[in-house]
C-alpha cells in the first residue's frame, strides 16, 4: 500500500473516530437498535444459520441484541479470535452461546472463551456482521488500521454475505481503498440500508 493511499487512509480514520468519540450512550443504544432491528429483520439473516460477528466497543454499532437474539432463535453465532491470532493460533472464529462465553477483563476488545470443540471453519459462516470506522457507497470500509477483518473475510465462502453495521455518519459517498480491502455487500445504518449492488435504489429507501 502506497504512502500516499495509507495518509488518506488515517485522516479519514481519525476523522471518524473523533466524531464516533462525541456521541453518547444513549445515541450509540438507539442507533444500535434500529440497526439491530433492520438486521435482523431481513431475509437472508432471518433464513441463514450460521454467523460471524464482532464484539462491539467504544462507540461502535452494540451487536448484544443481535447475538442475544441469533442464540435465542437457534441460530449459531462466532466471534474472531483476535487474541489467538496475535499468538499464532492462526485466524479462527469461536461459537459463543451467550454473553457469558465473551471475555472483557482487560480486553480492549471482547473475546470468546477457548474450546477447541467450538472452532468453526471461516468458510461455513452465511453471514459476517462487519465493523468500520468508515464505508461508502461501494461497499468499502475503513478499521481501526489492523487489517483484521480484511484478513479474515478474505477467507469467506464466495456465497458468505457480508453487512457492515454503521451508524449513519459512518457512510460517505468514497472512501480511499487498497487490493487487499474486502467490500461488504450491504451497510446497515439507522436510516438506510446500502446495497452496493443495486445503488440506484438507495434514494427510495432512504425515503420509506
């Protein structure tokens, strides 16, 4: 990645970060909701089995209902093993069955507890729920500047469906991206839904 591509990179990811840092809980929980709402209401969520999700922190869009909700249903729910990652484990994704399973002490992201019976193959998740600090109207997304989750959904079933779950500043029209960046096929915010493969349609579900 050139030196130039990873300045535009930061200034948007420490744009966004400033601005995620001034919302309050309660906006982060209602926007969290509707997202929460919108996701699970759609019919490739409510008919896939298998999901990968991430932890949320900070100012991020809460994924707590969606798990709750996924687990209640029936539904098989992962998390990134990011700790084991670092230590060699290799890139893996843990079955939770509720919050219990989700390590925080001294965490700066939750982890799911380690039982190798647990381990699920990357390649059999139907649906990835996806972080981002920026998307645009592509499907692009911008992280904390890891490469985590490129790295892991790079490793996605052709057939996976990704939807990055953003709070509605979070969407700009384009974003600066780079080969290795993984697009996401729908962002989810409280007032829209992007579809990055049908953007002609946007401005009428903005407007329902």
């Amino acid at each position: 990645m050139s030196k130039y591509l990873i300045e535009k990179k930061e200034r948007v990811r420490e744009r966004m970060k400033k601005i995620r840092q001034g919302l309050s809980h309660s906006q982060i929980r209602r926007g969290s909701q509707a997202v929460a709402g919108k996701a699970l209401s759609r019919d490739d969520v409510r008919s896939a089995d298998l999901f990968c999700t991430y932890a949320s922190v900070g100012g991020e869009i809460e994924t707590d209902e969606i798990i709750l909700s996924l687990i209640e249903e029936g539904k098989t729910v992962a998390v990134p093993d990011w700790e084991g990652w670092r230590t060699g484990s290799g890139l893996r994704i843990i079955q939770i069955n509720g919050a219990r399973d989700l390590l925080t002490d001294q965490r700066i992201v939750p982890q799911p507890r380690i039982r190798m019976d647990r381990i699920i193959p990357v390649e059999r998740v139907d649906i990835f729920f996806v972080p981002g600090l920026a998307f645009d109207l592509s499907g692009n997304r911008i992280g904390m500047g890891g490469g985590y989750f490129d790295r892991l959904l790079a490793l996605a079933s052709p057939s996976s469906i990704m939807l990055g779950l953003a709070h509605d500043f979070q969407v700009i029209e384009n974003l600066p991206t780079g080969d290795r960046d993984i697009p996401v096929n729908h962002v989810i915010t409280p007032r829209r839904v992007e579809n990055r493969q049908d953007f002609h349609k946007i401005e009428e579900v903005q407007n329902r």
